[in-house]
C-alpha cells in the first residue's frame, strides 16, 4: 500500500516572538518537527513532504534532504498549504497522512491506528480527533446519527449549538490520495477568515458518497506548539513520558517535578537520578549511578557505578566508578577513565586522565594528559595558555603534585616524581626526581610590633546587613 505524508510548516510563528520558524524550538532536546518526522518514519511513512515557508533553511538544516520540500508562498489556510503538495501526490493511490508541523505530541501509535481504522472500514477519509475540557480555537467535529464525521467547523464559524460539542478536530487526517486531490481542487474561501479550509474538504467527500471516519486520542497528543507557554506546556508533558519510560526502565527518578531528560538520553538500571538534575543531549549513563542533586550532564557518557554530584560535564566521558563533585565542571574534550576522583571547585578542560587520579579540590586542569595514580593538592593549576595557543602539560603515573602548584605549558613530569607546594614549573621533572620552584622564605623579628600592626579587639567588626529583604 502506497503511503506518503504531508506536512504543514510555513507558519510565520508569529506568536513565538521569535526569529527563528516556531517547528524547529525544542521539546525535550529535539525539534518540534522532528518529532512530527519520527514518528511517521516509525509509523511506516518514508515519502513525506514538507511545506514550508520563509524560514525554510532552518527546517531543511534539521530534516536533512531526505524529505520533499514545497515552499508556500502566500499563506491562505491549512487547505491552501495541502494544496502545494498537488504535484508531489498527483498519480499516487493509497493513502496520504497530513499532520501540522508543530504538533510534537503525536505519535506512530496514533497515526498506525488511523490507518488501521481507514483500512478496515473503506473511509475516504480519518479524522483524528479528541475531547478537550476547554475547546475554545477549535473546529468542532458534527458527527452523524450512525456516529461517522459529517463535517468540522471552525470555532469562527460555530453556531451556538456548534459551541457546545467538547469533540475538537486536532488537524491530523488520513486521506484516499485521490479522493483528497479531487477535494482539494474544489475548495472554496467563503468563510469567516476567507481562507482555504482543509476541513472543507470532509464536508467534500461526504457530499460525493464517502463516508469519514474517526479515531479518538488523548487531548494531550492533539497540542500543538503556537507561543512560548504551549512550548513550556509541551516541554512539560513530553518530560513526564520520558521520565515515566526510565522508570518502567529500572532507573530511579526521586522527583518528576525537578528532573529534566531529554528525549535521546539512555540510562541504566538501578541508577538514581536525584532532584534538580537535567541531562541533556545524546548523554549515556551506565548502571548504579548516582546523578545530581542540582546536576547538568549534555552528551556526556558516564560508566557504571559513578556518582556525580551538583556539577556541570558537557561533550565528555567519564569512566566507571569515578566520583565528580560537588561543584566540579567537566568541560568539552575530556576523558576520565575508571576510578578517577574530580572534587570540589575542580574543572578539567579537553585533558585525558587515567585511573585512579585524584584530583579533590580548588584544581584546573587544562589540555593535559595525566597518568594514572596522580594526587593533585588543593590548588594546583595546569597553565594551559602560552599567550598563543592552548597547550597542555603531561603528568606521567604515579606523580604527586603539592598544593597551590603551577605547572606551565608543555612541561612533562616523570613518573614517581614530586613537585613541592607552591613551586611554579616551568622545565621538565625527571621520573624520581623533586621539583621545587619557589624563592627562599625569610621571617623578620618583631615586624608587627615595630610596625604596629596589631590586629586586637578594636578592629573587630561584623559585616553589615542588607536593609532590604
């Protein structure tokens, strides 16, 4: 059976007040229109056609060319913009499925029983509909007395009676290819807004011995996204399902209303994702993790058995059984193999660190290759920029570096060696070997005194405290 789709996304999104074409924000890390795309792909529908409209790079840059475009350019209704796809379903039978563009909620289940019903009962037409506690901005669906569609107003065009059904049209259909071109050619604007209405067209095959039937689906999949709070709604929705999947996946989410995962991330069992933590990206989390509180992970990959805790990781791996925070920040670039330790206020840039080094707290380490079995002391810093370019040090296994060390641009230090507290290095270490960097200290007697810089009760002073609450 042939089967094509047609999707409606030349909206201007004037409501979004944005520069950019409202099908392409996101809803749980992926383009509204692409969830439109995915799920006529797992639905079974390869042909699909977009039209689109000014903005039409940005929606190509996420569909790729895989999908046939037609640019609308003047924009005269949902039945104007079908009838842009004449061409690309001209000598076509089987079965064509519209759907707008910026519906993200529905699904292949949905568009799959749509069909089903089309197939088992010879419709010219499905019209995919819901009940809706609010219909206000909704076509309404008039139904016969054997209970098949007999047409769809526009809310604009209700009479009171009209008002009164709760049955809204979601702008989801399945259509006999043929029948709809022959519709669509027919089409008139003798309506409230002048337009071309695609809903016109049941009323069309009705009046030529169709018959139009309907399948009806929860509220929640007809939401289409039109301004910033129906994004946030369906940002909302889209999230309680993919947190309920990980669930029913074994992993332990402690707080729905705190937690955000993106539509893309994959997580092991018995993991616990504790609250205020978002993951973004294509991130990959092993089993028996501990994630969060008040963690953001995008595209990172994380082992088995690793905690990480109030801290930021972007573009990294980290290893299993690695402990990261609180308060660390894992950078873009970097590899933390298993067993490795980034602590409080620590943050690695683009560096590889091998097992079992420590690094607990108050340390940047930048652009470097680190050993294993490396202790950094509070403080320590990899000077990573030579006034030029970004270049590394490399810390061999084994090295102990203490605290408040400065280690400067591609300066190697061997294996088992040490670096003295406060020494800034700027040549090799030898494997064995100390590095010390530091000028001579010297104590003067009675500085203070001869000075009188006593510091005693009289400078003594508590801060002051906001007036202002």
């Amino acid at each position: 059976m042939d089967i094509c789709a047609v999707v409606m996304a030349a909206g201007d999104g004037k409501r979004m007040k944005s520069s950019h074409s409202k099908v392409v924000h996101q809803v749980a890390g992926k383009p509204i229109v692409k969830w439109v795309y995915d799920a006529l792909c797992e639905a079974g529908c390869g042909e699909q056609v977009y039209i689109v409209g000014d903005k039409q790079e940005e929606i190509r840059d996420v569909l790729g060319e895989g999908v046939a475009y037609v640019f609308q350019e003047q924009r005269l209704g949902t039945g104007h913009a079908v009838r842009q796809a004449e061409p690309f379903l001209e000598g076509r039978g089987g079965y064509v499925i519209v759907l707008p563009g910026d519906s993200p909620m529905v699904s292949a289940e949905t568009i799959n029983k749509a069909l089903s019903r089309m197939k088992e009962g010879d419709y010219a037409a499905i019209v995919i509909t819901a009940s809706a506690e609010d219909p206000t901005g909704y076509g309404r669906v008039v139904r016969d007395d054997n209970g098949n569609v007999l047409k769809i107003v526009e809310h604009r065009d209700c009479s009171e009676e009209e008002l009164k059904i709760k049955e809204i049209n979601s702008s989801m259909y399945v259509f006999k290819t043929p029948l709809l071109l022959s519709a669509l050619g027919r089409l008139s604007a003798s309506n409230a807004q002048k337009e071309y209405y695609l809903t016109d067209t049941i009323g069309i095959l009705i009046k030529d011995g169709g018959t139009v039937g309907s399948i009806i689906c929860d509220y929640e999949d007809t939401l289409g996204v039109n301004d910033r709070y129906q994004l946030m709604q369906a940002n909302k929705i889209m999230n309680k399902r993919i947190l309920r999947k990980h669930m029913m996946n074994g992993v332990e989410i402690v707080d729905e209303d705190s937690t955000w995962i993106h539509s893309a991330v994959e997580i092991g069992r018995d993991t616990i994702i504790l609250p205020g933590t978002t993951i973004m990206g294509n991130t990959i989390i092993g089993e028996d993790c501990i994630i969060g509180e008040n963690t953001r992970l995008e595209s990172v990959q994380v082992g088995s058995g690793t905690t990480i805790d109030y801290s930021v990781a972007s573009e990294a791996v980290i290893g299993s059984n690695c402990r990261i925070g609180p308060f660390s920040h894992i950078r873009p670039g970097t590899l933390l193999k298993d067993n490795v330790t980034i602590g409080a206020y620590v943050e690695v840039k683009a560096s590889e660190i091998d097992e079992y080094t420590r690094a607990r707290h108050l340390t940047y380490i930048g652009d470097s290759k680190v050993g294993k079995n490396v202790i950094f002391g509070a403080g320590t810093v990899t000077c990573n920029y030579d006034g030029v370019e970004k270049v590394g040090c490399t810390i061999e296994d084994n090295v102990f570096v203490g605290g408040n060390a400065n280690i400067l641009a591609s300066v190697v230090l061997g294996h088992d060696s040490y670096i003295a507290a406060g020494s800034t290095i700027n040549q090799d270490v030898p494997a064995l070997g100390l590095g010390i960097a530091r000028s001579m200290q010297k104590n003067k007697e009675n500085w203070v005194a001869d000075r009188n810089r006593l510091r005693g009760a009289n400078y003594i002073k508590l801060d002051t405290r906001r007036s202002e609450v």
